[in-house]
C-alpha cells in the first residue's frame, strides 16, 4: 500500500489488493439493512443497492448511504465497481442471480436459503468451485462466542460421547391469520417456509458445534393458519407454519426439533441441549451471553468474553464480558471472515455454499418425509 511519507495507514482486512473492497446489496429489507451494518463494520464500503425497481434502488440507496443506486440487478452485478455482491432478495431469485454473480467472477454472500431445490443448490457448488470466488451463506448462529464455546468443550470432549441432541426453533412473527410475508407463497419462498427458512439454521448450526451429521429423520409440517389476509380477502396457505423432526445422527446420537412461526411470544428463540455422558451443553439465541454447562453435581453459566471461553471461542468476542454483544455482532463476524477470506485469510467456520447445499438437502428429505410420514435418510 503506497502512502505519503508521514501518512500513517491502517490497512483495512477488508481489502483486495491496496483497494478496500466494494460491495453491493440485492434487496435492501430488513436483512440487507443487517448486511449493509455489517459490511462496514467489516471495513467494507457499500457501492451500490438494487432493489425491484429503480425508483426503488434509488430510496434504497439513501437510506443505506450507498455510493450509487443500481436500476437492476444485472447492473449492480456487472459493475467494475463492485467486488462482492450480497444477495438479499426472495428465495426464488437466488440462484439466477447466484449464477450471474459467479459468471461475472464476483465473490458472493447469499442469504439462506442458498437454492429452492437441491439440483439448484448442487450446481451453484460447481459453479462458485470453478469459478474460483469465495463463496459464502449466512448461517450467522455459529458466530456467537458461546456457540463457538459449546464446539469447542465438544471438541475437547469435556461433553463426553453425545448422546441426545434436542431443542426447538420458535418464532411468532406468523402466528396470526392478518400476518403476511412472501415466503408464505411457494413460488416466492419454495415447497418448506418454517424449516427451510429457521428449521436449516437449527441443524447448521447442531452439526457444526456437535461435527454429527444428520443421516435420517422423520418429519412432519403443521400449516396452523390454513388462510391468510391477501388484498381485500384471504388467501389459501400451502407452507408449513411448523415442523416436528425426529433424527438419528452418524455420531450414534437421536435427536428433536421443534420448529415453529406461530408460537406466541417466542421472537426467535432458537435453543439447543447437546447431552453428553459427562456434561449437557445448552445455548438459548435470545439469551447469548452465556452458555449452560449442567454436570450430575453443579451447573455452571460459562460468560461470553469470560477467561473461561477457549480462545478459538473468543475470537468473535469483541467486547468486555457484560457488555452485550447479539445478532448483529454476528453477522459483522460472518462478513469479516468472508472478506478476509477474499483477501487469502480463510477462517475456521465460515459458512460456505457446501454448507447452502447441505440445508436444502436437509429441506428436501423433511418435505419427502412429511409426504408420506416415512423415515428418510439424509445424504451427507
Ligand atoms: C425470519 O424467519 C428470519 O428473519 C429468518 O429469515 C432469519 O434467517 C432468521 O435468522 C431470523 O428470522
């Protein structure tokens, strides 16, 4: 990096070459807003935001504080002005614009989940493999310090052999027939909307602190509002508002998940137990800041940023213990180490399209198996 002499420079990780990287946001709703946070925070700059419509990109451009606003995507995607392009629209738009971000050799964020189909999501793998971009998918759960805390006393063996892995997923944004979203619509959002939209980030972020993989489960889905407020009427529901799971895993353990969007009071209470032979692991999402470690004779609230956190557990514990960190800290984490993975750092779990395709292919076998009420078995 050149500099003038007496010109102190603090080179940003967020860089390629001498240049800080450029990113640009497709869909600017509530989660491109999160990615816009975290892009700066991550020593990005946001270049461009494309919405729908150009009157759309432009609004969106202003209240982001982005550089230009892109009159469509294929703007945005094409531009030499932008090195990363954050993809943040509705499902069914993701891999057409995967594709063109990959063929345009951009680096690529995709909001889960990556692809509607397995099919799709396989080939968005051997795309972003050959074109040889980093590639990544925002299952942010596994950046809270005590996630990283529960992988690594798993790791250690501290748990002992696990034996039950268990928890729910709960959220009640949907649980009244006047509330509306378009993942509701199959042709916006795909077959599942509960499990494909918060049920993947439960199993994602289960195998990545446990290393099980789910090898088959028996599932079955709950549409508990069966019309929804559309226009002036309502509207037939053909997605799941909950799901039930029943799985065994490679690692010899059984397991159950909840998943539900119609559970009131619970905002997005995403709870795990991981039952060992010595200890249980517990993580509450809506309470992160500590991690439960219950044993036969004493349990124990590890404290994030506490000297009892394994260093790889602290490495996304930016702040002193007692000053909250959340959600958006995690998100800050996610694109921190995808660009300083463009910028040839690669980092211990970030999550990458690998790890896209392993959610649909989870989706795919609790659609299959809530068809017919059978046990699937899941592909690793
Ligand atoms: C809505 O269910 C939602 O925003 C999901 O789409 C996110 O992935 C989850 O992290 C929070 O809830």
């Amino acid at each position: 990096m050149t500099s003038t002499p007496g010109q102190v420079t603090f080179p940003s990780t967020a860089q390629v070459g001498t240049s800080r990287l450029r990113s640009g946001i497709l869909g600017a709703g509530f989660i491109g807003e999160v990615h816009a946070r975290a892009i700066r925070a991550a020593g990005g700059t946001l270049a461009a935001v494309a919405e729908a419509t150009p009157a759309g990109s432009e609004a969106a451009a202003r209240r982001l504080g982005a550089s230009w606003a892109a009159p469509d995507a294929e703007a945005l995607i094409t531009s030499d002005d932008v090195d990363v392009v954050h993809i943040c629209t509705p499902n069914h738009l993701h891999a057409p614009l995967v594709k063109l971000a990959l063929e345009s050799g951009k680096h690529v964020i995709c909001e889960k989940p990556l692809a509607v189909s397995v099919d799709q999501a396989e080939q968005l793998v051997a795309a972003a493999a050959s074109a040889g971009v980093i590639s990544a998918v925002p299952f942010v759960y596994r950046y809270y310090p005590t996630v990283r805390e529960a992988r690594s006393r798993v790791a250690r063996g501290d748990a002992g052999t696990l034996r039950l892995l268990h928890g729910s997923y709960l959220q009640d944004w949907l649980s009244s027939a006047s509330d509306q979203n378009w993942r509701v619509d199959p042709t916006l959002g795909g077959a599942s909307r509960a499990f494909a939209d918060i049920g993947v980030h439960w199993c994602d972020v289960v195998e990545f602190t446990t290393g099980h993989r789910i090898t088959a489960l028996t599932a079955r889905m709950l549409t508990a509002v069966p019309a929804r407020q559309s226009g002036a009427g309502m509207r037939a529901v053909g997605t799941e508002d909950a799901a039930t799971l029943l799985f065994e895993t490679d690692g010899g353990a059984l397991g159950s998940l909840v998943v539900s969007q119609v559970s009131p009071g619970r905002k997005n209470r995403l709870w795990f137990s991981l039952d060992g032979a010595e200890n249980s692991l517990v993580f509450d999402q809506e309470l992160p800041e500590s991690l439960w470690v219950g044993s036969r004779d004493a349990t124990r609230l590890i404290l994030r940023g506490s000297s009892a956190m394994a260093p790889e557990a602290l490495r996304h514990s930016v702040l002193p213990a007692g000053h909250p960190q959340g959600y958006q800290d995690c998100f800050n984490g996610l694109v921190s180490d995808v660009y300083n993975a463009v910028s040839g750092e690669p980092a211990d779990g970030m999550p990458t399209f690998v790890d896209g395709l392993r959610a649909a292919r989870l989706t795919s076998a609790v659609l299959a198996s809530a068809a017919d009420q059978s046990w699937v078995e899941v592909a690793s």
